[in-house]
C-alpha cells in the first residue's frame, strides 16, 4: 500500500498529514512598514549567485500579516483553529540572471501548518508570537480605516521582543510598496542525514501567487523599533531612514513554483 499526504505524517489515507494538497487560497491583510539600512547588510544575507538590486540595495520592508486560509474543499473554514494565523517577515530585493526578486530573509508565524508550508516554499519560518491591530467598522475599540487610523504590532520570539511598530493612515493609496513587489527568490536547503556539512537539499526556486485580489489600501507614517534577541539577527538592520508605510487588503491563492538552480550548480531556467 502507498502512503499518501502532501507532507509528513504520511499514511494509508493521507488525513493526518499537516498540509493538505495544494491550491491554497488566503484572504487577509497586511502592514508593510518600508525603510532604508546599510546596503552591505542586505548584500551579507544573499548567497554568492544573487547580485543586490540596481536601485536601493539597502531597502528593507518588515511586513505583519493576518490570514485566514484554506485548500480547494474549503473544510479548514468551517473549523478555524486551522485556518487563522498571523505572521511578520522581513523582504529585501535581489536579482538572479539579470531580473529583480523580492527575498524573504526572516519569517515567523504563530502555527505550526504555516511554519512548515513555508519551509516546502523556501521562506524561513521560524515559531514566534505575533500581534497586529485589527480595524473596526463600529464602536471605539480599534482603529478605523480613514486618515487618522492607528496600529499597533509586535514580534517576540523565545520571550525576546525583536520588533515593536506603530502606523497612522494618512490617506488611500494605489500601491502598497516596492520592496515586495516582485516574484518571490528562495533557497531550499536540508542538511545531509551523515552530518559532514553538506545539504542533501539545495535549490533555488521562484513562485508568485496566482487569482490576487488586491481590496482597500492605504498609506500613513509609522514608527518602529528593532530590538536585540541571542538568536536574532533583526537588529542587525538597523533603520537609517524610513520610506513608507502601508496598509492594505490582499487575496490570493498559491498553486506552485518553478525551480532555477539545483545543488552541483544544475541550471534549469
């Protein structure tokens, strides 16, 4: 008999694996918070094929995302503890062959499903807990969105608070940003079971969300602090001007990617 399941634990049925069988469809929203830092500190955290981006190598967006999600038969919805969850990354710009990419550095996520779904996409999820301020449309407990709207987030990982922001709407925007605007660039890596160092897993690969829905986006300043962690590098870039903030509604769903560069230097794109 052949086990089944997207991912482990695999089993004669398939129910208990954590991920579900791809497309996978989010709605939700996010906070981008855009700002400056030394470029080398953005060059550092790219492998050696990837080249910084042409303008603004030193751009940074620290991102907090509240989604609710769910696969084609849409069972995750009617019970929630497994289709809500909140996450805060870190998107800096690359380029590979001539074409830019937006590149997620760092990721945390409050779900296991979440964690390891990034992990089959590249993105380097880590555990952590998240907060974001969720607007209202009756009474005063939250923020409305209209000019004068203000958020709060947080991230804090091992009991270490790694990132505290502050957002005010200032008006409606027709974008959300430039730093992670482009298709997505990750490494997949696994290290070898023998332990001597080297990865039985290394690829390269690209995706980009298919059926996006983009819903209400705005525009506002913002304030953020970077704090140190032992097992953090967040700090490490450090803010020397900020850009811009935003906040917007965002739907899409996710079917697969491509991969573009395969250990022993196999080029396939």
């Amino acid at each position: 008999m052949s086990l089944k399941g997207f991912m482990f634990p695999r089993s004669a049925t398939g129910n208990a694996s954590l991920l579900p069988d791809t497309p996978w469809h989010y709605s939700g929203s996010m906070l981008t918070l855009e700002y400056r830092t030394h470029p080398q500190r953005v060059i550092e955290l790219l492998p050696d094929y990837l080249e910084p981006a042409d303008e603004d190598p030193g751009a940074v967006a620290v991102i907090w995302a509240e989604w609710q999600n769910c696969s084609d038969d849409y069972s995750e919805i009617l019970d929630p503890a497994r289709s809500q969850y909140k996450e805060a990354f870190v998107v800096v710009r690359c380029k590979y062959r001539g074409r830019t990419y937006s590149r997620c550095i760092y990721i945390w996520v409050d779900t296991d499903y979440a964690m390891v779904r990034g992990h089959h996409q590249g993105y380097p999820k880590k555990l952590a807990s998240i907060f974001l301020s969720r607007p209202i449309t009756v009474g005063r407990a939250g923020p409305r969105l209209e000019p004068g709207g203000r958020f709060g987030a947080s991230i804090a990982a091992y009991d270490h608070k790694l990132a505290q922001a502050r957002f005010e709407i200032t008006g409606q925007s027709d974008h959300s940003g430039f730093v992670n605007a482009h298709p997505m660039i990750h490494n997949r890596w696994m290290p070898a079971i023998e332990g001597d160092g080297t990865d039985s897993l290394d690829e390269l690969v690209t995706m980009q969300a298919c059926d996006s829905e983009i819903g209400r986006c705005f525009s506002g300043t913002f304030d953020l602090q970077l704090s140190d962690s032992p097992v953090e590098e967040l700090a490490h870039l450090e803010i020397l001007e900020k850009i811009a903030g935003y906040w917007r509604e965002i739907a899409f769903s996710w079917r697969n990617g491509t991969t573009l560069r395969r250990r022993n230097l196999q080029e396939t794109g």
